[in-house]
C-alpha cells in the first residue's frame, strides 16, 4: 500500500468520525422566527391596532394633536407622552370626557402631573411575586408572562368573564380613586387590577397596565384583541382617535403651504443678487490680439481724449508752457500782472494782443474754440523760443 492510499484512508475516516459525532451531539429542532415588519409596520407601532379595529368595524383616525379633540361620545386612545405641550390641554381634555367622551390610557400616563389631579384611579404598588412567578419570569419562554384575568361577577354584563393576556405586566397596579365612585369595568388578576374603566360626569377613563398590548407584535395575541375591545367599549360604527405621538408639520413644509409666494420672491431676488455679485471670469466675446502702440499715437490719443473729455486741462497745460517759456525769454515777466504779461508776450510776439489775451483766459472750452486758442499760445511759444536760440542754450 502506498503512502498516498494511506493518506487518502486516513482523511476519509476522520471525515466519517467527525460527521458521526456531529450527528448524535447535536438536535435538530424547529425554531420560530418571527419575520421583521414591513411597509406600514415598520415605522408605525399601532398599525395592527389600527387594523383590527377597522375589523372590527370602528372607524379609526389617526391624529397627531388633541387639536380639535374628538366628536362626543368617541373613544379617544391616549399614548403620547408629549399631548400636554400646549398649555390648558389638560383641563379641555377632562371637560370633553366629562361631557361624554371615553378616554382610553396606558397606565403610564396616569400618574403624570396633568392627569394626576383629576383622573378617577390612580396607581398603587403591587404586592411581592411569588417565588415560583419569579421564576417562571426569568426565563426566555413567550408564554412566560401569560396569565388569566377574571371580571368580578357583579359587573359582567355581556361578554367573557375572563381573558388571557401575555403582554409584559406592568410594575403597579390600577385602582379607584377615593370618592370616585364604583368601577364601570376591570380585569383583575393574582397581582392586582389591570385594566379598569371608572366614570367621570356622563364619560369614562379606561386605564391598562399591559401597557405592550397595543403594539404590533402583541395585539393578536392570546386576548389582547378582546381585551382592547373590552375597553374601548367597542361597537360597530363606533369613532375611535389614536393619539399615538404629539408632532407637527415640517417647519420647511410649513413655510412652503403657508407662504409660496413669499418664498418665490426670496429666491427670485437671491437669485439676482448671486448673479449680480458674481465673478466674471472673461468677456463673452474674444478678445482682440494684444498690440504695440507708438508713442505718436499714445500723445495723439491722449489730446483726443482730453479734447473731449478734459479741455480746461489741455488748455492749462498749454498755457502753463507758454508762461514758463515768457519767464525765461522777457525779463521782469514773472513781476508782471495777467493784462501787463499779456501785453509783454503779443508785443515780443507781434501777435494780436486783444487775441492772446482771449486765448490765455483760463476755463473750458468748446471743441470748436479749443484748436484756435491752443494754435495761438503755441504759435506764441515758438516765437518767444525759436529754434536757433534753443540751440544756442548751455
């Protein structure tokens, strides 16, 4: 036998052992796996709820304000922890149930400070579990918290006269209110009362300390179904209201239904002023090739613009020269008054003094009056400094 048939033996019996010992060291059972909600479900904890009161043949609205609050004598559902944000919701709550209204709870709200004061139960400390609840508790069993709760037989009317819930119990129990009157209603088990239905004017508040049963996963379980009927005093046709949250319209969406003219003309002016403000990065045409000017042109130029545009300056500067060139050439020309300076130029010159004298008067000039003048005070300068004595100069 070679060393590869042996190796080959070896393999496929440490294969057939380890299966064997995978098989009778381990069980196969059946597990339920409860599927992850989805659509409506998924974000909506009362969607089954909701469900099965349609079902059941009320008719179900879905509020996020007690803004109005409900018809009379409609079942108004109450699970926001945040209903009291607005001030006096309190007090127009107990008028509307005192009116008539049925106002169904979790018995988390009903030690808060708006309800305190006027609800017609309150809550009160259960008494400590037995051992074996304990540990029946403490395990991982679904059907752990599952107990039977009877209704005392002086007030069962209609319907069963006891239920079984498996929703998680909550720590306190329900009870009447001192003065309050008798019980409507209850459900009642080893731990104390835990849903209770108590008057109030010509209404009632229904409190329940299961306070899980409502929710998606636990409303079709065991008797939830019946026991949320039982409270909400359910009948075909009957209005019920779900307050489940306290919210309001986006502040953006809000802004948009109730101003969209007002927004458009913000933004119609935001819009000119980026483009008004913006960078031009370049002209929308294309540029010229760049050019060399001569100096010819540049002076040519530049008595163009000053003939349009700076006439008073052109002429000072004209006759500036001319006084600089008198100085140097008459004597006592820089002692000598504007009409006597004038005078000395058209008399050295041979110019016509009533003319000079009107050239060299300083302002404006119109373009038409503006080349006689500057011919005159430079035909002037030449002849105070001709070029054969600016040739003879050190």
């Amino acid at each position: 036998m070679n060393r590869d048939l042996l190796t080959r033996i070896v393999v496929l019996g440490l294969l057939l052992a380890g299966a064997l010992w995978l098989a009778t060291a381990t069980e196969w059972v059946d597990v339920q796996v409860d599927k992850p909600p989805r659509g409506a479900a998924a974000h909506d904890g009362f969607f089954a709820t909701e469900q099965v009161l349609r079902q059941l043949g009320a008719r179900v609205e879905r509020r996020q304000a007690l803004a109005p609050l409900p018809p009379p004598d409609a079942r108004l559902v109450l699970s926001s922890q945040h209903w009291q944000l607005f001030p006096d919701r309190a007090l127009q709550l107990r008028r509307w149930v005192e009116a008539g209204g049925h106002l169904v709870l979790p018995a988390t709200l009903v030690s808060q400070r708006d309800l305190a004061t006027w609800l017609p139960l309150v809550l009160q400390d259960k008494e400590q579990r037995e051992p074996g609840r304990q540990r029946r508790a403490s395990g991982q069993d679904p059907e752990r918290f599952c107990r039977q709760l009877t209704v005392p037989a002086n007030l069962v009317a209609t319907g069963s006269a006891g239920m079984r819930l498996c929703a998680t119990p909550y720590w306190r129990a329900l009870r009447p209110r001192a003065g309050a009157g008798d019980p409507l209603w209850l459900l009642e088990g080893a731990e104390g009362t835990e849903i209770l239905r108590m008057p109030l004017g010509r209404g009632s508040v229904t409190a329940y300390a299961p306070w899980t049963m409502t929710q998606n996963k636990e409303v079709l379980r065991a008797d939830h179904a019946l026991a949320l009927s039982a409270a909400l005093q359910l009948e075909p046709g009957a209005t019920v209201w779900l307050v489940t949250e306290e919210a309001r319209e986006p502040l953006l969406a809000w802004i948009w239904n109730n101003g969209w003219v007002a927004v458009l003309l913000v933004l119609a002016a935001a819009a000119a002023w980026l483009w008004r403000a913006a960078v031009r990065f370049g002209p929308v045409g294309a540029l010229p090739p760049p050019q060399r000017r001569s100096m010819k042109d540049q002076v040519a130029g530049t008595g163009a613009f000053l003939r349009q545009h700076g006439t008073a300056a052109l002429h000072a500067a004209q006759l500036r020269a001319l006084k600089e060139t008198a100085r140097v050439r008459l004597p006592g020309f820089a002692s000598l008054d504007a009409a006597a300076a004038n005078q000395a130029i058209a008399k050295a010159t041979a110019l016509d003094a009533a003319a000079l004298a009107h050239a060299c008067q300083p302002g404006r000039r119109t373009p038409d009056r503006l080349p006689a003048d500057l011919e005159l005070l430079e035909a002037a300068r030449r002849r105070l400094d001709p070029p054969t004595q600016r040739q003879r100069l050190p």
